[in-house]
C-alpha cells in the first residue's frame, strides 16, 4: 500500500474568508501572494461559513466534525473534553507522526474567569461592558515580524518539517501531520508600517449603517464596549490596521510553503487553509465576531495537494464540519465516528455537488444576551434568535453589507427560512438547554467564591470589562446589579 499522504493544516484566527486579493478584495490586491497561490494551486470555497462564531465552539466544532448542539461546546471555556474523537485522533491512530504548533483551543477548561462568567450570565441582561480593547496601534518600522510568538510558531513548524523529513530519509516511513495555529490576524489591532504599506488604503469602504436597530446587536456594541472612534476616519484606519494582520499572516504562511517546497515534499502533501472565524472590523459598528453576520462566519478555505484540482474557485456555500469527513475521504482513512458535515472531495475533483447550497451557524457565548442561529440558503441569510428577539432576513446577493432586514416585507421567504433552519436545530430549545447549564454552573461558582469572600470584588474587576484591572476604575458590585442575578437565577429555561 503507497503510504497515506503528508498533511500541512494552517488556521489563522479572525481571518474574514472574503478578504483575499485574489478574490479580487482590493485592499489586498497582491499583498496575499502565499494564500493567493495556495488558491491557484489548489482549490478555494468561496463561500466558507464557521459553525459558530468565536474560538472555541469554532474550533471544538471544526475538529470534531460536529454541531455546536451535537457536540456542547457552548462557550470558550466549556469546549469538548479531552478525549472527544477530532480528526487529530484520527491521525494519530493510524500512525501519523503529529507535530501540532501554536493555538489549538478547544478543549473544556480554558481561558479566563471572565470569559466563563460572562458568557453564564448573557441572559441575565446586565448590558455592562466585557471588554476593553486596546487602542489601534502602527509601529513606525519595518518590522517583519510584528506577533512573536506567532512567529516562534512558525520556526518551530519549520524546524519540524525539516527534522522529519530528514528521520525519513533516515529510514523513516511514517507521513506527518502538521497543524500550525497562528493568533493572527486577532486584535488588538497593531501592525508596522511595512506590512501597512502592503494595503491599498485607497480602496477601503467605509461600512454603511443598518437600515434598523436590532437589540441584541444594541446589546453586543454595550458589551463590547468599543472606545476608539466610529467615525470614517478611525473606522478606516482600523481597517488598514487589520488588512495589514492579515499580509503578516501571509508571510507566515509563505515561510512553512517555502519549506515544504525546498524539501521536495510538496506532491506528498495536502495543505488545508483556514480561520476559526472573521472579524467585524466595524461592520454594523462592531469588531470581534460573536454574530451572525457575514464578517463574523465567513472563512478562508482552501485545499491543495492530491486529489485537489488546481485554481477551482467553488461557489457553493460549505462550513467547517465539512473539513473532517474530506480529510478522512482525501487521505483514505475510514472514519468511525458520526459526523455533521459532508466531504467536498467531488468538488475538489471537478464534480458537481449532490449537496444543498445550504449552511448552519449557531452561537450561545458572550457579548449577546440571547442564543442566535443561522441558515444561508442560495443568496438568503436568516438568523434567528431566542427570548422573543425578531428575526433578521438578508437578501446577501442584493445587500451584501446586510443593512436591510427584509423579514418583515418577505414573510412567506421568512417563514420558509425558519422551517429550514428549525429542521436542522430548534433554537429555542438548545438555548433553553444551555440557559439550564448557565444557571447551574453560575450558582456553583459564585458559592465557591462567596466562600472564599472573593465574591463582589470578582464581579466587580468582570464587569471593568478586563483581566488586567490595574488600568482600570474598579467601581463597588452594587446591590442593583446583584438583584438582576438573583432574578435571572430564579427564571426556569423550560416554558
Ligand atoms: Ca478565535
């Protein structure tokens, strides 16, 4: 039996899939040339959607191969266990030698106090902010390599790549797997001006206004809480800040391509590119992800190598769970776990797919006080939310930017949405499932640490919006806010 093909699996986090120059994003125009000749030499899904909107669930979704309300990974610190089957399993069970780099993320227990408080407490409704980001930054050098330790990651990819190859020319048989996971282009939004004069600033659009005023997105913008300007001017410049992220994480790319091509690897070898998630970058005045607009789901996604046509450009939209099962069908192992999505291997191959243009999203994190969902299906965006929260209804192909909600002019296309969306996963009742295991987990934790007398200062530094609360002005938890948390402990999830 030949042996099983090389895999190279790159994830970016934060990258908008929308802004390659080679899909002809101006902006970015040549200043992309890694990920643009991946596209070339491989094949591109133009219209790639994560499963849900922030790392974690992405991720644990993404690796797993299954749905956010399959698989409960419902907030950046409740991911999937340990143990839970990932496509990383798999190859190490059929032998692959692993070398795995940088952020993976995904699995339960991670990340900040604040970040699990906040998200238990979305539905509470305290509308206070969680974050406070850093003001926008251009370092006046032509620093090549602006985020360490995401370069630190790439060396040690490097060096992996080198030294594997080599115990295989040694005698070595064994394929490797590679995944490198880089932090950018993630804010804080900082960048030099050599990778800012890569972007053709010029060409940026300001994002226009939404034509209504949605109140969980009102809620998001309190939550997270954005304190640098939303005028043209500082809207633009933040977006020439994040382009600029983006032509680093290219060069990033660009060094692991070149190393693979100088070790004569590159026939042997598929490589997949991707993002956990996009970046609003101001789009309905917000930044981070979090929602389900087009900025927050859509991805890069792009696979080379055998079995892969070259310069295909595929329209049809796909999302994350489908990375699982074509891996498994690309590199023939036969996978013996139920999974969510579909292999994109016809497509890949030039074949027409038998499959819906259809995808689904889902997010019960932080920063929106309700669970939200979403169906595309041809050029229609519906997204639903729970608590009684009006749906949104976008005609993508008429209204890219989604400033016009047509759910109220379009009820028969609304409704027909809904059902469609509804059949993959009832909303109301996954929120209401994940309401139970806030409450429950909130009450335990706020035991522990009324226990240990840490209680009120805790919620105070939560809701500074930081982790770091030296720069910040602390004020007492007061007794309003903690009368909200009572209720909300009060209200039962199932009607
Ligand atoms: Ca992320």
């Amino acid at each position: 039996m030949n042996k099983k093909p090389n895999i190279i699996f790159i994830e970016s986090d934060s990258m908008d899939g929308r802004a390659f120059g080679s899909m002809g994003f101006s902006p970015l125009k040549n200043s992309t040339p890694a990920m643009d000749r991946l596209a070339r030499e491989g094949s591109i899904f133009e219209q790639t959607y994560t499963n849900s909107p922030i790392c974690v669930c992405s991720r644990a979704s993404m690796f797993s191969g299954r749905y956010i309300f399959n698989c409960h990974a419902w907030n950046n610190y409740k991911g999937i266990p340990a143990s839970y089957p990932t496509f990383f399993t798999e190859f190490k069970d059929v032998g692959y030698d692993m070398g795995i780099f940088g952020k993976t993320d995904y699995i339960s227990g991670q990340h900040t106090q604040r970040a699990r408080v906040t998200a238990w407490l979305r539905t509470a409704n305290l509308r206070l902010p969680e974050y406070n980001m850093a003001k926008p930054e251009i370092l006046e050098n032509q620093d090549k390599r602006v985020h360490k330790r995401d370069w630190e990651n790439v060396d040690s990819s490097v060096e992996f790549l080198k030294t594997t190859v080599q115990k295989n020319q040694a005698g070595g048989d064994k394929p490797f797997f590679l995944y490198l996971g880089v932090n950018q282009p993630h804010p804080e939004f900082k960048t030099s001006r050599y990778y800012l004069d890569k972007v053709d600033q010029d060409s940026i659009e300001i994002p226009p206004k939404d034509n209504y005023n949605h109140p969980v997105m009102e809620y998001q913008r309190i939550s997270n809480a954005w304190r640098h300007g939303t005028d043209p001017e500082s809207v633009k410049k933040l977006r020439a800040i994040y382009y600029a992220m983006i032509a680093e994480t290219d060069a990033m790319i660009a060094e692991v391509m070149e190393t693979l091509r100088s070790l004569n690897k590159e026939d042997e070898t598929i490589v997949i590119y991707t993002s956990d998630h996009g970046e609003m970058a101001m789009e309905h005045e917000q930044f981070y992800k979090s929602n389900m607009y087009e900025p927050a789901l859509r991805v890069p996604l792009i696979f080379k190598g055998a079995g892969v046509n070259q310069g295909l450009r595929i329209k049809r939209s796909v999302s994350h769970i489908d990375i699982f099962p074509t891996l498994m069908e690309l590199t023939g192992i036969k996978n013996r776990k139920p999974l969510d999505g579909n292999s994109l291997g016809p497509e890949l191959r030039g074949e027409k797919s038998a499959l819906p243009d259809q995808v689904f999203s889902e997010y019960h994190e932080c920063s929106v006080n309700e669970s939200t969902s979403m169906i595309r299906q041809g050029d229609f965006k519906y997204i639903a939310f729970a608590g009684g929260y009006e749906p949104l209804l976008f005609n993508l192909k008429d209204d890219p930017w989604e400033i016009n909600n047509l759910a109220s002019s379009m009820p028969e296309k609304a409704k027909e949405m809904k059902a469609a969306l509804y059949k993959i996963s009832d909303l109301d009742k996954v929120a209401a499932h994940v309401k139970e295991y806030e409450q429950d987990s909130f009450r335990i934790w706020r035991d522990e640490q009324k226990a240990a007398g840490t209680y009120e200062e805790t919620m105070a530094r939560i809701y500074a919006g930081w982790d770091n609360p030296k720069e910040l002005d602390i004020k007492p938890w007061s007794k309003e806010r903690e009368d909200r948390i009572i209720e909300w402990l009060e209200e039962c999830s199932y009607m």
